[in-house]
C-alpha cells in the first residue's frame, strides 16, 4: 500500500459522486453513503439532504470527514478521505451549487456509465414532497490518500 499525491487524491474525487460521510452525534460516530461533487475551483464537496439526524448532527458539530474509493479488486484500489468543515448553504448561492452538484453528478454518469440524466431523482433517492432541500458544502481541510496495485 502506498500514498497517493493530492493530484491522484482530486482526481478520485472528482471521477466519483458516491462516498462515505462521517460525523459525531451525542457522542457517538455515525457513517452514511452520499452522493456528493467534488468542486475543484472551492476545494470542496457539494451535498444537499432533507432535515432530521445528519443535518442536525453537522449543524452542532461542524467537523466532518468523508471517504470515496475505486475498488477494482482486493489487490487493486484506491481511497481517498477528507476532512473538513460542514456549512450550511442559503439562497441563490445553495440554488447555485445545487445546480452545480447537479450538472457535476450528470456529467460523471455520462462519462463513466454512457448513460443520460435529465432528473436529480434519477441518482439520488431523496424526494421532496414538503419543504426544500438543504443545500451545504463541505470545505476541505485535509486530504489524504492510499493505494494498492497488484
């Protein structure tokens, strides 16, 4: 196993829109999968979600971390985890990275998967019969990366 540079790091990053999201609340870790993107220009991981436990658990404590990997194999993966700071995002610009998120997503699934998305619903499962929903950002602290080739 050895290191990846932060170049290598980005680049998983920014090929992917599925990771793991870590956070604490009441004192007790919590991972979930996301769908996320990566925007180079911020450093930073756009995501949106409804109200309930993560939400309020990134509003009371802002430290997160996030993990995405491309496994090929036991003997042939590469992983990538950030650490950062969660933000809650509000008006045109929560509307304005909502759009980026949406068009980046879009763009990664025509490239890796050939195939054409016109709907946010058709990658992610989160409706939104009441309310809107809750745009936030996670602004990278730290990166780091692992590998392994066979």
């Amino acid at each position: 196993m050895t290191d990846l540079t932060i170049n290598e790091s980005t680049g998983i990053l920014r090929n992917n829109y599925n990771g793991h999201l870590a956070y604490v609340f009441q004192g007790k870790p919590y991972v979930i999968p996301i769908t996320y993107y990566f925007d180079p220009t911020e450093n930073c991981i756009i995501g949106y979600t409804s109200e309930g436990h993560k939400i309020e658990a990134m509003r009371q404590n802002p430290s997160v971390s996030m993990v995405t990997e491309q496994v090929q194999s036991l003997a042939n993966w590469k992983s990538v985890q950030i650490q950062g700071d969660f933000e809650e995002l509000e008006g045109s610009f929560a509307k304005q990275k909502l759009h980026d998120f949406f068009e980046g997503v879009k763009n990664i699934i025509h490239r890796k998967e050939n195939k054409e998305v016109k709907f946010i619903n058709e990658f992610s499962s989160k409706s939104y019969t009441k309310g809107t929903p809750i745009v936030y950002q996670i602004r990278i602290q730290e990166i780091t990366g692992k590998k392994r080739e066979a």
